[in-house]
C-alpha cells in the first residue's frame, strides 16, 4: 500500500479494480446487524491479538482501543519505524521482529485468538503468513482498501460489485498500471486470506481514503493547516461533487470490536454515514477553527486540469475512472457497527498531531514548503482563476 496509495496523491488517482470473483455468499457476515447493535457497551473476551505492521498509521490507533478493552498485543514489523503517536503505549505491546519478504521465523510459534494484516503490501505476504498461521490463528482481518474497484464506473458499488483479480492486458500509461497495480494486489490477497482461513475465519474490510492523527501520506493534512490559517481558501470541484474519507481511529476501533464478535465477511469502511457534497464537507470542516475566511469554489474541471489540481482528498475529480470513487456503499458496515467521529473532531486532532513534538520540523517542511505543491500555489491558482472569469 505504501507505493500505490500513498503516491496516488501524488501522481494521480490511486487503487485499482473491476472484474471477476467473489460472489455475495463466498463475503457474507455471519453475524446479523441485530447482533451488531450497541457493540461498544459489549462486554468483551480478553483476545490475544497479533498485528501484522503496528507501527504506521492504522496500528498504533488499534494498538491504543484494544488495550484500553483489556486484550494483549504483539506486533510483527521490521523494527525500523517508530510511531508518532501513541508511543507510550508501546511498552506493553509483545514486539517481534522480522521480515514479511523472507523472514518469518519468529512466527513459526505462537497462539493467538485473531491476527490482523495491516502490512500486506504483497500477495504473497498475505499468503505466507495465513499460511503459516492458519492453524494457531482463530480470525484473520486483511485490511484491504475500496481501490478493489478500480476503474471506479458505477454510482453505487457494493462488498458484491466485481473486483478484478488480473491485471489487464495494454495498460499504456505508468499511472494506470500502479492503480490496477494496487487494486489486484489487494484484491488477490483478500482470496489469498479466505484461502487459507475460510469464510468462517476471515474479515476483509476495505477502508477508503484514512484521515486523522499519524497519517504519513499527507494526502489530507492540506486542510487542517489550509482552514486553520483563514482568508481565501480554495475549494476545487463544483459544490455538489461527492466526497468520501473516514477517520482512521473509526476503522481501528470498528475492526476490534468486530474481532470482540468474531465478525466475519468483506465490509466497506466508507464514511461519512451519509453521502456529503464537497461544499457540505468544506463548510462543515472549516467550523473546526475560529477564524475567518472566504470559500473560493473553483468549479472548472478544465481549468483545476491546467493547474495541476485534481484532488486534495477528499476530493477527486469524479470524471472517468475515478467517477464512483466517492460513491462506495457503507450500509452494511454501518449494520454491523461502524461509527463515525465528526469531521471536525478529525480536523482539530490531525492539526493538533501535526504541530506537536511527535513530528520534526524536517518532517513539517516536506509538506509545507514543498516545491510546486498546492498548498504553495494557491495563492498563485487563486490568481488565475480571477483572471479566468474576467
């Protein structure tokens, strides 16, 4: 996932599929949205809980929820990244150390009530260890990601919409091939997981694009720094374009307590609870600072083109292949117990992380003045977009 999403936001669109396999049946829950219900005040069974990665964005948060439910963690990384958030914790946590590439003696041994993939950036990963741990394992949750389906062509696209699971043959630019790339992989994998645990054994979610504290992309910082500074801030898209994210402590949350009711089958974790425009997105998340300023909504597909805008997640240009890419179903993950933070919540916390001591100025900068980025241009697009008009 580190080369294909997280350079989306860089160079284009970022996921990948459309086709075959995976009928409703083979992905459905076991567990009814009745069952589901007020999950959160459930008392729980203390799980041994194995995580596959830790360290990055999604881990720590997970890591943090089920500590406080009393469950124990051991993690499995290289041992080369620290967290930014949540580092206290750490201490508490069971740390092995290995290599998904070629490296996993340290996982020869062991129990654990559930494990949860958070670094299959490869098929082959996520076969080996569901491999090697089918038998010493009781669940296995594969973080997946909705680029499963990628080229995003329908309004809405359901856990039974196809995913494609080859890649297609004449792909001619680099970009396409990273994002159907991106999207077997994942998709293969999640075949990879049932594989070898079963429908009865497996949860795949596919979370869309994470926002929140500790996100390394910085494909969402762009507001919390934009809204907090005021005056004219561009808003690209026209008003009613859709737009999608979730906060990634939801998806963290949700995910152990789905491991808590043994919940199995494939789930969109798709936010907002429901469908949002742009306009209602950027009026609402700019209530999180107490400044002034003034929307500017640029609303020319062809003009934001030119200026080398096409998305500042949440929003992207729902043109082509990228159409649905906000119009992924969440109803039944919400059946069976998604919740969502307010966006402003998501806001104030991912600003508050990002100018506190768990990141460097070093790090700060790569964003911030990063040459040629948008953030630097908009100034300069806002400029030319007056000059547009007249």
């Amino acid at each position: 996932m580190k080369k294909s999403r997280r350079s989306f936001i860089k160079i284009g669109t970022l996921f990948g599929l459309t086709a075959p396999l995976f009928s409703a049946q083979l992905l459905r829950p076991v567990y009814s949205p009745k069952t589901a219900k007020n999950r959160t005040n459930l008392p729980t069974k203390k799980l041994r809980i194995l995580i596959l990665g830790g360290t990055s964005f999604l881990g720590p948060h997970q890591i943090a929820y089920a500590l406080s439910r009393g469950h124990s963690i051991t993690t499995f990384t290289r041992g080369k990244s620290l967290p930014t958030i949540h580092q206290a914790l750490f201490k508490e946590v069971e740390q092995l150390i290995g290599n998904r590439e070629n490296d996993l003696k340290v996982l020869e041994t062991g129990k654990w009530d559930v494990v949860i993939d958070n670094s299959g950036h490869k098929t082959a990963w996520t076969k080996k260890s569901a491999v090697l741990l089918k038998d010493r394992v009781g669940l296995y949750i594969y973080t997946s990601s909705t680029g499963v389906y990628y080229p995003y062509l329908e309004d809405r696209i359901t856990e039974e919409t196809e995913v494609l699971t080859t890649m297609p043959q004449n792909l001619k630019s680099e970009e396409l091939k990273i994002e159907y790339g991106y999207g077997v992989m994942k998709a293969t994998s999640e075949m990879e997981t049932i594989k070898a645990f079963g429908t009865d054994r497996s949860l795949i979610i596919r979370p869309t694009y994470m926002i929140g504290p500790a996100d390394k992309s910085d494909r969402f910082i762009y507001w919390p720094l934009r809204l907090s500074k005021g005056g004219d801030i561009m808003v690209p898209g026209k008003k009613k374009d859709p737009v999608q994210y979730i906060d990634v402590r939801d998806v963290a949350e949700w995910t152990i307590r789905s491991a808590e009711e043994k919940l199995t089958g494939t789930f969109n974790a798709v936010g907002p609870r429901n469908a949002q425009t742009m306009n209602a997105f950027i009026n609402t998340a700019k209530e999180a600072f107490e400044v002034p300023s003034t929307l500017v909504h640029i609303t020319d597909y062809k003009f934001l083109k030119e200026n080398g805008v096409n998305h500042i997640v949440p929003w992207i240009m729902p043109e082509g292949y990228n159409y649905g890419s906000a119009r992924i179903d969440n109803q039944k993950a919400i059946q069976n117990g998604l919740t969502f933070r307010e966006v402003t919540t998501s806001i104030k916390d991912t600003f508050n992380w990002w100018v506190s001591d768990a990141l460097s100025n070093e790090r700060r900068a790569k964003f911030e003045h990063k040459e040629g980025s948008i953030f630097l241009r908009e100034k300069e697009i806002l400029k030319n977009w007056g000059n547009y008009n007249r």
